[in-house]
C-alpha cells in the first residue's frame, strides 16, 4: 500500500508529465484552479475543508491526501478536517465512510495527535 507522501509525489510527477506533454490542457486546468481558488469571499483553510469533503465523496485518494495537507497547512485542525470527511459520509453515504481511512492516514501524517 502507497504511503500518503507517495500519492503527493504522484500527483506532482503526474502534473509534471501533463504540463510537458499537454501544456495547453494542463496550463488551462490549472489556471481555472488558481482562478477558482483565488476567490475572497472564503478563507482557504475554509476552501480547504470543502475540498476534503468533496475528495473523500469522489473516493479519490490522490485528491484526499492533497487536501488534508493543504488544510492543515491553513491551519485546520484535527476535528475540522474529520467533520467535513463526515459531510461527505452525509450526502454519499458508505462508500464515503469507506474513504475516511485515507483520511485518516492524512491526517496521521500531516497532523499527529
């Protein structure tokens, strides 16, 4: 089984590839992601926490190990990354619950008890 650093360091070799290989897809997706992202309406640790929830409810690991880190880095805690893993359980049910594991091997990593 793939360590959480090791999904990161996938996602960064895989969006290395993609901008060597289809810069103009990729440069467009993540211009739209900065754009997106960028809005003042929410802070990012906010934003962050959304996008737990929406990345355990996707079932995509890759995307739980991201947003764990980038919510503990603007400063979520421990409960408030846990409780927006469980909005995601409240709107997609079991298959979500079954995704608080990488959540919580996220979590483990970047935000020891």
């Amino acid at each position: 089984m793939s360590s959480v650093r090791d999904k990161l360091d996938q996602v960064t070799v895989l969006t290395r590839r993609l901008r060597q290989e289809y810069p103009d897809e990729t440069g467009a997706f993540l211009g739209f992601l900065r754009k997106a992202e960028g809005g003042k309406a929410l802070n990012l640790q906010f934003k962050e926490l959304i996008n737990v929830a929406l990345a355990v409810a996707a079932q995509c690991e890759w995307c739980i190990a991201f947003h764990v880190e980038q919510a503990v880095k603007a400063g979520a805690s421990r409960d408030e990354v846990i409780e927006a893993g469980f909005m995601a359980v409240v709107m997609h049910g079991g298959p979500a619950y079954m995704y608080m594991t990488p959540l919580f091997e996220a979590l483990d990593e970047f935000l020891p008890e």
